[in-house]
C-alpha cells in the first residue's frame, strides 16, 4: 500500500498541462465538483473525507442536500474505465446525505464532506464497505425541494483489508527534464525562460517527493546551466543539485537519441560515444548524484539491431515511453516484464510506460482536477495489478510504470 501511497503523491504532484479536454467525472447537464483532495485508502471502520470546490451559486443555499454515494464494486479496469468516462454506470448500494448547513468549509472556503465506513452495520451516517477492491463514489449537491442534481462529481477510493493479503504492486515512478537545446549554432549558451521554468518546476517536485523514483535528464540542460553567464542559471543548477543528491539519475546521451537509428545504420561507435558524452556531463557537473548507467529511457521505437546496440552499451533495463510503443505489438500486457529477442534477452529487461495513464496525466479540463486525475489513476493501477493476478501472472512479472 506504500507504494500506491507513493504514486498517488506523485500524480498529485505533477502538473497537468493543457490536453484533450475530459468530460468524465460529471453528467452532462450537471455543473463539476472539483476535487482537492479525498481518502483513497481506507480500512474500515474508518473516515471518508473529501475536500472540495463547487459553483458558489449551489453552495448559497444551504438548503440544498449533499449525497455520497458509494456504487458497487468495480469488477475490472475496463469497468473502471467505462464508468470514469461515463459510458457506463454502477448501481448505488450505500448512501449518506446531509444539507450544505451542516457541511464543514476549510480556511479557503471548500467544502469538507465527511462520512464514516464500516463493514458490517447500516447506519444512516456511514457507509458499508463489504469486500476489498476499488469503489466508486459519486459525491452530488441536490435542490432539496425538487431533487434535481445541481452538481456533481466521480471518484474513487480503495478499500483493503489489514494487513494485506497480497503483494505489493511494484510501480515504478518515472519524471523526465527535457527541454529545447540551449547551444546555438553560433556556440552561445542562451538558456531561455522555458527552460528556467521547467527546472524551476522539476526542482519543486523533486523537494517535495521522497519515496523512490527513476529519473531522466537531458545532460545538455546541466551543461547548459553550468555554462551559462547568467548567475540566475548558476543558483538553478545548485538548487537541481541539492535535490538530486537523494535521488540517482539514469544515463542518457547528450541529446536526445534514436538508438534504432543509429544501428540500423550501423553508427554503434558513434552512439556509444554520444552515450559517454551524456554520461561524463552529468558526472562532471552532478559529481556527488548517482548515475544509473545500466538504465536506458526510450522515446522512439527500438528495433532488434538497437536493442543489441543497447546491450553493447551496458544498457541491462530499458524502459519504453508511449511514444517508443507506437505501431509496436506485444503478445503479453504492457504492465508484464518482457525480454527482447535474440542473444540480449540473457542480459536485458523491458519494461513499457503504462500509456493510458500516462494520456490521462497529461489531460485537463474544467471538468475535473489534477488530483482527481491522480486518484483515478491509482485505482486503475490497482484494478491493472488486480486483472494481472487474476489472470495468473506471477507478481514478480507485474511491472507497472508511470510517467
């Protein structure tokens, strides 16, 4: 469950940046709720606390009822899946409602919705989980005179026993520093405000997340920072720096690089180089972070002859981003660790990004909310680990990654 917790704040954590909007958390018609935050993991007999943000002209009438309703249990991830994008719906089994008077706000005027769980009694003030595994929730604010729904919003929490029966999920957390080159044509360092900002960011995630993570940067932004004239730079490379000393850092080439093509066209010495490249500039100017230097992030599809090449560079573990499982197949789920073909299988391990969450990351919209992203997301992990189990992997093979 620590490793859930984990992910959960690294999901929380992240920035959503603008995508593809998402209309699936509220029925059409109804105004959004938006989640702040809210228990995921429960024990019952327990809290069940969410925070969160509605339309002030529905929360003005302190008549009107909040309901939390809990839903069946969700039997799959591709259950969960239908019923977060609203094709489908879950029949209500528990519910507590009480008015917008006796609801509680925090210091920034939310509302806090609290209810208690249990496993065994009905009461009118708690709701009853029976069995472990992922619940849907609906939190709604209703016109009390009429009933009509004035707004809504699903989530989704996950009930287990303790201790836990089963295994952890292994899940690996996966944040990348990419950025456009700093190095001119001319030979100028000319770092821009994009850049900065995106370090910036990076160095406040990073200050804020303590639990494991495989973390990805492009060398030429170290570079760059260190060669800068600009004492702006300078502090935001010691800031990187102080974080990074907890973490370790996976090698990379000093701009990004397509290994395929490099072997394909028989360039191995050539990549290899660039490798040690990318390697000695983190070195240089990270000197006290440790370099995972059998670690390789994809982000383009790596062929049989680039998986060789990989294995020629001491790469033992590679990791797929979405963009390098393009137009690709797999016999297996991509959350099950595989091997390539050919002599490197002996030697080397694949793991592939889990690319729907990591769409569902990169999503927003007025609909929902980056942390209800990360709770939805986490459930969907779970109920990934759950489908794995159940249709027989070992949980040595189960490897789920995010990015």
């Amino acid at each position: 469950m620590k490793k859930i917790a984990s992910l959960l704040a690294l999901c929380a954590a992240v920035a959503v940046v603008p995508g593809r909007a998402l209309h699936a958390y509220t029925p059409t018609g109804v105004q959004p709720l938006v989640v702040a935050t809210q228990s995921f993991n429960i024990a019952p007999p327990s809290a069940l606390r969410f925070v969160v943000t509605a339309p002030d002209e529905i929360t003005a009438n302190e008549n009107n009822l909040v309901d939390i309703q809990l839903h069946r249990r969700v039997a799959t991830r591709d259950s969960l899946q239908s019923l977060a994008s609203g094709a489908a719906t879950a029949r209500v089994i528990d519910t507590v409602t009480r008015s917008l008077r006796t609801t509680e706000r925090d210091a920034e005027g939310r509302l806090v919705v609290t209810t208690n769980t249990t496993t065994q009694s009905e009461a009118a003030s708690s709701l009853r989980f029976s069995f472990d595994g992922i619940y849907p929730v609906t939190l709604r604010i209703r016109d009390a005179l009429t009933n009509d729904v004035l707004a809504s919003v699903l989530t989704f929490v996950n009930k287990r026993s303790e201790p836990v029966t089963s295994p952890p999920t292994p899940v690996t957390a996966v944040v990348r520093l990419t950025a456009p080159p700093s190095h001119t044509n001319t030979g100028q360092i000319v770092v821009t405000p994009e850049t900065r900002e995106k370090v910036q960011h990076f160095v406040a995630f990073l200050a804020t997340y303590s639990a494991p993570l495989t973390i990805g940067i492009q060398p030429e932004i170290v570079s760059s920072l260190a060669l800068s004239t600009q004492p702006e730079d300078a502090q935001l490379l010691n800031n990187l720096r102080d974080q990074l000393r907890r973490f370790s850092v996976v090698t990379s080439t000093f701009m990004p690089s397509d290994v395929s093509v490099f072997s394909d066209t028989q360039l191995d010495d050539e990549f290899i180089e660039q490798l040690r490249l990318g390697e000695s500039t983190l070195s240089r100017y990270l000197p006290d972070v440790i370099i995972q230097r059998s670690t390789w992030i994809a982000d383009s599809p790596v062929t049989s002859l680039g998986t060789q090449l990989l294995r020629k560079a001491g790469i033992a573990s590679l990791i797929l981003m979405p963009s390098a499982q393009q137009d690709t197949s797999t016999s297996v789920a991509r959350s099950v660790m595989t091997r390539p073909e050919g002599r490197a299988s002996d030697f080397m391990s694949i793991l592939a990004v889990e690319p729907t969450i990591a769409e569902k990351l990169s999503q927003s919209t007025t609909n929902t909310s980056a942390a209800l992203l990360a709770y939805t997301s986490a459930a969907e992990i779970i109920m990934e680990a759950d489908d794995l189990r159940a249709a027989g992997r070992s949980a040595d093979d189960v490897r789920i990654v995010v990015s």
